[in-house]
C-alpha cells in the first residue's frame, strides 16, 4: 500500500514544473519562497532550476521595515 503522507517530488529536478498545485508545493518549500517569485522566476528566466535558483538569490523578497516595540516604524 502506498503511504499517502509520502511527499511527491518531480521525476525531473533539473526543470521546475508548475503545471500542478503538488508541484507548486514541492518548488516553494523546496526554494524556500512563495509561489508569486517562483512564477516571476520562471517567467524572467525560464524553468530550468539553476536559472531560477539564481534569480531567486539575486532578488530577494522585500523586506518589511522594522518596527520598535511601541509601535513605531523606523
């Protein structure tokens, strides 16, 4: 019986495929980013992972600013 829990991963690592919502879920938690970059990845650069391994480095998510303790942004 297959475990049903058992994640899928792609039978071809070298391109990131995103045609099904499983693939999307393997590639974001994969690359550690959200499925919005990893769709602007594969646009700018195509699908092939080290492309879009690179684009990912070069551009990384914004960062939200700091917030003192009391309440105000800085």
């Amino acid at each position: 019986m297959k475990n049903p829990i058992q994640r899928r991963s792609p039978d071809d690592l070298s391109h990131v495929d995103i045609r099904e919502q499983w693939q999307i879920t393997y590639w974001t938690q994969e690359l550690k980013t959200t499925q919005e970059r990893l769709t602007r990845a594969i646009r700018e650069r195509g699908a092939r992972t080290e492309q879009v391994r690179n684009w990912l480095e070069e551009n990384p998510p914004p960062r939200r600013p700091a917030q003192s303790p009391d309440g105000i942004k800085r």
